[in-house]
C-alpha cells in the first residue's frame, strides 16, 4: 500500500503511513479534525471574538477558544507523518508533481472561485448593491484577496518542498525526533514535553514580537505570522516520528499512549483554563490595551503552546484506544474529508449570511449551520468525486 493515502486530505493530512494495513485511527482523527474546523467556523459570528451576528452565546466562545488553539497545528502534524516515507518511496520529481497536484491545483482553483465566493456573501451586507462580478475583480486585481482557510493548502505545500529538500540533505536529519519517539512508546510525557518546548521555543519570540492579530499577506498567499514556525515545528515533528518504527513510536496503538488518555484530558484541562484566565486579565484587569504587553503575549503563549500539544496527546490517545469495528460515521466520511475541508467556507458563510435575519437562538443558528455545512459540503465532495480523474486531486 502506498505510504501516502489515496484520500488525502491536503495530499498528506488525509494519508496513511506505511503499514500493512490502514491505521483506523488515525484515519478516524483525521476526520474528526475536518468536522472540527466546519464547527469552528459554523460558530465563529455567534461568538465574542467573531461577533458579526445579532445573537451570541458563551458556549461558542469555548468552543472556539479550544479549536483555534490546536486544530491547524494539529492538521500540521498528522500532515508530517507521512512525508518521510512518502520521499522514501517515490522519487523526488514524482513526490513534487503529486504535492503540486494534490495542493497546488486545488489552491488556485479555490482562491479564484470559492473564496471570492464565500466573502461576496461579507461584502453583501456592507454593500448590497455590488455584483458578485465586481466584488471578483476587485478581490483578484486591487484586493484584500483574503484565503479563507485554505492558506493551509499552500502553507504545507511549502512544508512539503523542504521536506524534500532536508530529505535529500539527508536521509536521517530527523533520526534524532524519531529515537525520542521510540523512548515515547512507554513515556509519553517525555515527547510531549519535547513537543512543548519546541513550539514554544519557536512561538513564542514571534507571537511577542508581531501579536496575535498580524498575517504575512501577498494576494491570497497568507500565513498568521506569529504562528508560521509553530506549525513548522508540528510538520517537522510529525515527519520525525513516522520517519521510522511508527507503530513502536509514541503514537504506536500497542504503547502507553491510549492507556494514558484520561490522563492527557486531565492534563489539557489545566492549560485551558489558565487561558480563560489570561483573557479575564486582558478585558477586566489591564482593559484590553493595543498592543498587548509582551509579558501578557509570553504567558498567553506559554499556556497556549501546553494546551495545543496537550488536547492533540489526549485526542490521538483516545483514537488509538477505540477499538469500534466500523465502519463508522467518520469513516464513511473519510474519502471526501479532504473536498469538505475545500468546499465548505462558501456553504457557511452563506449559510450564516441566510440566517442573519431570523429572530432564533444563537445556539439553534450554529447548530443548523454545522449540519447544513457537514450534509452540503459532503453532498458537494462526492458528486465532484465522480468528474473523471477528480479522485487524483480530492
């Protein structure tokens, strides 16, 4: 079976490593992570920090605190696992046509079409005379040419093209993150530390430096730029553990992992929380100044980068423990994750531009927008998925 899976998801986040049989779950987490980011921004305008809605709830607030948090580090990740054994086994000319196929293709032709689509439904409310015809032009020739969230796409294809660099560097340059995951197999404390500090090593010093609210923008090319080597080091990361001996490794489903996942709960709860707390300071104690202090920023990322490396121990661990036979919810949906994480930013936001109107709960609004988004954009993915050759690209 090939090393990359036939399903990706961004060409590498859908993949399977080399094993001699699908890995179940990580298929399945896969997944889960696509729902997560339908939820997060079927939620978004009902909450504080998106509040773009007449109506709100708290709860989404949690919600979202949470998932912006992990989940694009999370994708990185799960994304690096399977690039080393894909180089392994493919040559570097075939590994680049099908990232520049599987990322590069799709990226175009949804910064040229969905996207402009999805915020037509934005501009409408601020200008509802403009046709979709001029909002496109000015979008693509004077701009802000806003991604959406499919700035992941060309993010990790520019993830996957040093990897194939370092790989022809060298072979072993992530051997030493791989030997950590072996010792990882029955501490995994001792690789999420490793986790922890790498990525607050490499957020931290930028989240200071630029704040939360900067991106590195050039037409729809853009990256939140205090958080662009954290999701580095989650990609390299991930490459170093299925670089090698995966299921010996700290995700290995024999390991003490997912007989410690109550535990990884226990231990992401805490980081959490002291976030909570940090917001409480910056609204009611220093009143929400702009820019944030750099002793504010620090500690905030410090709990941040604890808590993302903790929910993703706990989410992976409790993965690897279910042992339901299937085929599940999530992986029927599996093969068309990847079209849904593509499809579905227009579905939501008008969707939500729909529901702006009607006099309903915050809570009655997300919730018919997260299961119109999850039936509307598999409905889309899997009627695409039978254009001829459309399976070589979702």
């Amino acid at each position: 079976m090939s090393s990359i899976s036939q399903n990706a998801a961004a060409a590498d986040v859908h993949a399977t490593p080399r094993t001699r049989s699908r890995n179940a779950a990580l298929d399945r987490a896969r997944t889960f992570l696509t729902l997560v980011v339908l939820l997060h921004h079927a939620v978004i305008p009902y909450t504080h920090f998106g509040h773009t809605d007449p109506t709100s709830w708290i709860g989404f607030d949690v919600v979202v605190l949470a998932t912006d948090s992990f989940f694009m580090a999370m994708f990185f990740f799960v994304s690096g696992l399977f690039v080393w054994p894909g180089l392994g086994h493919k040559a570097l000319h075939i590994f680049l046509r099908d990232r520049l196929l599987r990322l590069g293709l799709p990226f175009v032709i949804c910064a040229f079409t969905l996207i402009p689509l999805a915020y037509y439904a934005i501009e409408l409310r601020q200008s509802p005379d403009v046709t979709f015809s001029e909002f496109w032009w000015k979008t693509v020739s004077v701009g802000p040419w806003a991604s959406g969230p499919i700035w992941f796409v060309w993010v990790l294809l520019a993830f996957d093209v040093t990897a194939s660099l370092l790989y022809r560097l060298s072979p072993n340059l992530l051997d030493p993150i791989n030997r950590l995951s072996l010792k990882g197999f029955d501490r995994p404390a001792t690789f999420w530390l490793f986790l922890a500090v790498a990525s607050a090593i490499l957020y931290i010093p930028l989240l200071v430096y630029y704040g939360q609210n900067r991106w590195f923008e050039f037409g729809p090319f853009s990256v939140q730029a205090s958080r662009v080597l954290l999701y580095a080091s989650y990609f390299f990361i991930g490459a170093g553990i299925g670089a090698a001996h995966f299921d010996g490794g700290v995700l290995g489903a024999r390991g003490q992992l997912p007989n410690q996942r109550w535990l990884w709960v226990g231990v992401t709860v805490i980081p959490y929380a002291l976030l909570w707390v940090m917001i409480y300071i910056k609204r009611e104690i220093i009143g929400n100044p702009d820019p944030l202090p750099s002793w504010y920023l620090a500690i905030y990322g410090t709990f941040f980068v604890l808590f993302s490396a903790s929910i993703l121990f706990a989410i992976l661990a409790f993965f690897l423990h279910s042992k339901a036979p299937g085929p599940t919810l999530l992986d029927r949906m599996q093969a068309d994750a990847y079209g849904m994480f593509l499809v579905h930013y227009p579905i939501v936001l008008w969707l939500q531009y729909w529901l702006f109107d009607f006099e309903l709960p915050a809570i009655a609004k997300a919730a018919f927008a997260f299961v119109a988004t999850v039936i509307l954009s598999w409905g889309a993915t899997a009627a695409l998925r039978k254009i001829p050759g459309s399976n070589h690209v979702l």
